[in-house]
C-alpha cells in the first residue's frame, strides 16, 4: 500500500490467515480491478466494504470513491489497517460484526462493494437487501454456488428461496467467476462476483412483504410435495390455498419451483384476499 518510505515506516507484516473467519485474500489486482470497475463508483459515491481484510480492494475503492466505511471482525487486521489510515484520509475503520453494524445508519446511495467471509454471506446479504433504499448496488464476491442460486430461474434446481426473495429486493447479475488462485490461502469452494441492482419499486406494501416472505419459505420447505401439501404441512388452510390457486388458473397439483417470482407475489395476495 502506498509509496511510504521502507526503512522510516517499514509496515508489519500482515496477519496470518484465520481460516473460521472466511479469510481468503485476494491477491490479484486484475480482480480487485474489475469488481471496482462493475461497482461503477464516482468520485462523490459512499462506499461500504465488509471485511477489508489486507486493504487490497479497500485501497483502490479509496483511490475512487468519495468516503468508503470499512466494517472488519478482526482486531489483528483492524490494527494492521489502522496503522495504514495516514494513507486512505476518506477512510472510516470499523471494528465490528457486519452482522451487527448498523447499515441503517449510512448515507443513502451508499454502493456496496465486498469480497464477502462466505460461512455469514446468505444472513450479511440478507441484512443489506433489507435495507436496499440506502444502496443502490452492491457488488458481492460470493461462493459460485451461492451466484448461482441467486440468479437460478423457475425450473431450475438451484431455484428456491433465496433466488425468489433477492430476486425480489434485486435486478441480479453474475459478473465473472474467480478462480481459487486469486486468492491466498485459496478456498477450497469456487467463487464468483455478482452486481445486484436493489429495486427502487416495491412490488408489495409492508404489511404484505413479511407475509409473502413466510410464503415463499413454507412454499419450498417440502421440495418433494406439491405446492398444496407443502402449504399444508406449514398450517396453511387448504381451502384457502386451492381458492387462490383456482383464481390464478394454477394446477392444484403444481410446484413451487416452477412459479416465477411474480405467481408466488399473486399467491400471496389471493391468499390474503378474502374468497
Ligand atoms: N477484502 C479482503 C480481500 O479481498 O482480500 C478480505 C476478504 S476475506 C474473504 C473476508 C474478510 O471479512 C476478512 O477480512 C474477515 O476477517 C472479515 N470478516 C469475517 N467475518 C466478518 C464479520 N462478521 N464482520 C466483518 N468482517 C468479517
């Protein structure tokens, strides 16, 4: 980082790797350019990155945003950035959980943009998109698995909860897949860089979002029963589920996997929907 001089102000050296942590370092600059490239941040942008880790992306989102916050878990790599601060002036560290950080406080039109701990991405992604008025994009080094179930379609095997529900709160992309040597120490699951564009319309009211999110859960907790039966088993009234699904003119015997974000957004309304 940096052209401080060698001998007055020799930096440590980094932390060693801990593995429970999800430390995989980048260390391709080809790569870390590319995810700043798709996050397409002006030099005004507030930027959020979690877990910065060495700094090597949170370097260059200096170089190119307005004020980046930077939220890490270790104090190791708290400390060794700190040291580092006198570099990055737009910089503001965080030694925190981004479990527990509190989004909700940054400036809206925050983009955020990480190479994501993978054993917490699903619940960090989830906290994020719960707050998507604040971020208009977020750029996510994830797990290739995770990429794919994300953008995963109806029909698909991938397809489920987590596709409909991003889906929902997110125009989502998949960038470019990374190969695990472009990491040190290289993880042991293939990784891939998704744009998520979080939806400024809301297609349901508040009331209705949580209850479409309990929907689509029960929906696909039994992959193997039809929609009906899944329904039923998660104590939905069956005389109600087969009113709404005669009403959308769907087969009592279909799948959820086979319905696309907007039937299962329907379903929810005719479920709610006295008749
Ligand atoms: N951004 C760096 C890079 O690209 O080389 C590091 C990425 S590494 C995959 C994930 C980072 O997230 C690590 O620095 C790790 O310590 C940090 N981390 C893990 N769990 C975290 C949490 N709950 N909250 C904040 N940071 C976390």
């Amino acid at each position: 980082m940096g052209q401080s001089d060698p001998f007055l102000n020799s930096p440590a050296d980094p932390p060693a790797a801990i593995k429970r942590l999800g430390q995989n370092f980048l260390i391709d600059p080809n790569i870390v350019r590319k995810i700043v490239a798709l996050a397409d941040i002006s030099q005004n942008d507030p930027v959020l990155e979690i877990g910065p880790g060495r700094g090597v992306l949170t370097e260059v989102l200096c170089k190119t945003a307005g004020h980046v916050t930077a939220v890490e878990i270790d104090p190791r790599l708290y400390a060794y950035l700190t040291e580092r601060q006198a570099e990055f002036p737009n910089l503001t560290l965080v030694l925190d959980d981004a479990l527990v950080y509190p989004v909700e406080n940054l400036p809206s039109g925050t983009i955020v943009v990480a190479n994501l701990p993978y054993y917490i991405s699903t619940p960090l992604l989830f906290r994020l998109l719960d707050q998507r008025d604040r971020f208009p994009r977020l750029v996510l080094m994830l797990q290739n698995e995770v990429a794919d179930r994300l953008v995963a379609k109806p029909g698909s095997s991938d397809y489920g909860v987590l596709s409909v529900m991003a889906q929902y709160a997110a125009e989502i992309t998949k960038a470019f897949r990374v190969s695990a040597q472009c990491f040190r120490p290289r993880p042991e699951v293939g990784s891939a860089v998704v744009l998520l564009r979080t939806r400024v319309q809301r297609e349901l009211s508040a009331a209705e979002e949580p209850k479409f999110a309990a929907l689509v859960k029960a929906a696909f907790a039994h992959r193997r029963k039809t929609l009906v039966n899944s329904l039923k088993d998660e104590g939905y009234d069956q005389g109600r589920i087969a009113g709404a699904l005669d009403r959308l003119a769907l087969s009592p015997s279909v799948r959820a996997e086979v319905l696309s974000r907007e039937q299962l957004i329907q379903l929810t309304r005719g479920m709610l929907s006295p008749g």
